[in-house]
C-alpha cells in the first residue's frame, strides 16, 4: 500500500510503498475511504509524543470500509462502513468497565502507538470495543472528522464543559477542533466568543454559530475582551489550540466559578494562574476524546441536521500533498479540516 512515512522527527516525511497491515486476532484492517489532517499529527512528527517509534506512519481520524477481520471479533464484517475514535480501548481495564474507554490503562491510538490512518489501510484494535458504524448517507469525508476534532469537542462541550443555553462559552484557537467546539456549542443555545489571529477562522466561526469574536491580533488582551463582551466573563472556556498563550488566556477568560476546558494538546506545561483559579473558584477540566459508546446522540444530531460537521471540511488533498500539509500546520494550524483521500 502507499502511504506517508517519516523517519526523523520534524525532517520531511515522504510518500512510498510499505507492507499491508494485518488484523490482530481482536482486530480489524480499515480500508481508508478519507482521513483527518490534524495539528496533534504535527505534534507527534515533532516528537512530541512518546509512544511513537521511527519510522511512522501518523494519521488518527479515519473512516472507511472493513477490509479484513481478526478471528475472535464478532460484531463486524468485511464491506461494513465505519469510523473509531483516536483512543481504541482495551475494553477490559477498570476504567473500561468505568465506561471511561478514552483514559483506557491499556489504549491504543493509530498514528502514535502504531502505525496510522496517512496509508491505503489501517490496522485498529479491539474492534468489538471501539468501531462505530457509519450510514450510507454520511460521506467518509466528513465521518473522518468524527474520529478526532468533532467527538472530541461535542465531549469537551457536553460533557466535561457541561455547557447550557444561555452561557456564554469562548473558544481559544478556532481551528477543526475549535469550530467544532463553536458550532456545538451554538447548537446547545450557548452565548459563543470566538478568538483567533486569523480573520479567515473568525468568518467561519461567525458562520457556525459564534455571537462575538476576537481577533487575538488586533488587541492586547483578548482575555480581558471576552471579559468585556460578556459581561464579566464566560461560562465556559476551552483552549481548543493548545500553547501557553491560549490555555492561560482562556482561565482569564473565565467568570467566578466559570469552567475552563483543556482541548488543545501542549507541547510542554503551561503557567496557569493559579491565584484566579483559587480566588474565583474555577474548574480545570481535561478533555481526551470520546469513547464510541457515546457517539449515539451525537450521531442523532448530525442525521437530524442540527450538527454541519460535513460543513467543516473545506479542502480535500490526495495523499501526496500529505507531507506538506502536516508540516505547514506548525505555522499556520488553519481553519476548517482538510480531509485526505489516500486512493487521490
């Protein structure tokens, strides 16, 4: 099969033929119909992540159609049409039977502890645990997307930010993640400030749903504007890019005793201020994806038109532009999702 491989972190990755993957006895191989190009891509080609091993395959939010099964899985056939999340759980560990498949002890996650979804095909784990099947009417395009950014934020909105009509949530960085999180929250009749350097992202965020936005460029402290816009602060905060700036920016964001949700992966750990979590009583909340046994209302609302994810995707690349579109994310993580298509 062909797909994109590095073999020094931050060094040019390359497009080339490698062996087919295999099912493990508990899993599956994925014929890859679209997938993800996501800034947590460009983190793990940097080095950022420890369990990735040289060379590498990245590549973590993927849809496509069953190509072949392991012997011991039961739920899932050649030809069916599926997505998963980033964290493939083990589905036997105690947070497994917690129900808390995305801290799983024993996960495994394509493009980081194994070869990933940047290839013709994929190998993924414990496919009984962590497949989710598709409609025929959702696109592998926008499935993809589900994998990663937009599960990730519908929990982080939902479930970790609780968020509820009439709040006002900000959103640091309005990337894939971060539109998704405006979007989602838009929907759940949140008050949304979008904040972003790019006047690009901020258009977009306004189409999605976001009642103010800041351009984090044009002022000094775009904290103290979501402070300004929403009366004293919001609701709710995620820090849906990741960097020192916008995680400390959005605990500043925040009103007393106001939620501040962690999206956005950090190279290195912050400063957070501390004393304003304290003495406004905050919430410090983390976010790591979404087990496929709660993608079932998320899913609901994309089939009943009241969440776009397909309206995220605003390019698709075949796969040999794939290297020199993750290494451009470094500078510029850009609006809306690109999507490849490894068979372009």
């Amino acid at each position: 099969m062909r797909a994109v491989v590095f073999e020094r972190y931050g060094e040019p990755a390359e497009v080339r033929d490698v062996p087919d993957p295999e099912p493990a006895p508990h899993g599956v191989v994925v014929r890859v119909g679209a997938t993800g190009l996501c800034r947590s891509d460009w983190h793990g080609w940097q080095g950022h992540d420890p369990d990735i091993a040289l060379p590498h395959v990245p590549g973590h939010e993927l849809a496509g159609t069953v190509e072949a099964v392991g012997g011991l899985v039961t739920r899932w056939r050649p030809g069916d049409r599926v997505t998963v999340p980033f964290v493939c759980a083990c589905g036997r560990c105690a947070s497994c039977a917690a129900g808390d498949q995305q801290v799983c002890e024993r996960q495994t996650q394509p493009g980081f502890t194994h070869w990933g979804s940047f290839a013709q095909y994929v190998a993924l784990d414990h496919a009984d645990v962590n497949l989710v099947a598709v409609a025929d009417e959702l696109s592998f395009a926008t499935a993809a997307s589900l994998g990663c950014r937009f599960a990730t934020a519908y929990r982080a909105v939902v479930a970790r930010g609780r968020v509820a009509p009439g709040e006002w949530v900000a959103v640091h960085g309005c990337g894939g993640v971060g539109l998704s999180a405006v979007m989602i929250a838009a929907a759940a009749g949140a008050r949304v400030v979008a904040v972003d350097l790019s006047p690009g992202a901020l258009d977009l965020a306004r189409t999605f749903g976001a009642a103010r936005c800041v351009d984090a460029s044009a002022v000094r402290d775009p904290a103290a504007a979501v402070r300004d816009l929403t009366g004293g602060g919001a609701h709710l905060s995620l820090d849906a890019l990741g960097s020192p700036v916008t995680c400390a920016a959005s605990v500043d964001s925040l009103r007393r005793r106001g939620r501040h949700v962690q999206v956005g992966l950090l190279p290195v750990d912050p400063a957070v201020p501390m004393a304003r979590v304290i003495g406004l009583e905050l919430e410090l909340l983390g976010s790591h994806g979404m087990p496929a046994h709660a993608y079932p209302p998320m899913l609901e609302s994309v089939r009943a038109g009241v969440l776009r994810p397909d309206l995220l995707v605003t390019s698709t690349i075949p796969l040999d532009e794939a290297p020199d579109a993750l290494a451009a994310m470094g500078g510029s993580p850009g609006a809306g999702v690109t999507v490849i298509d490894p068979w372009r």
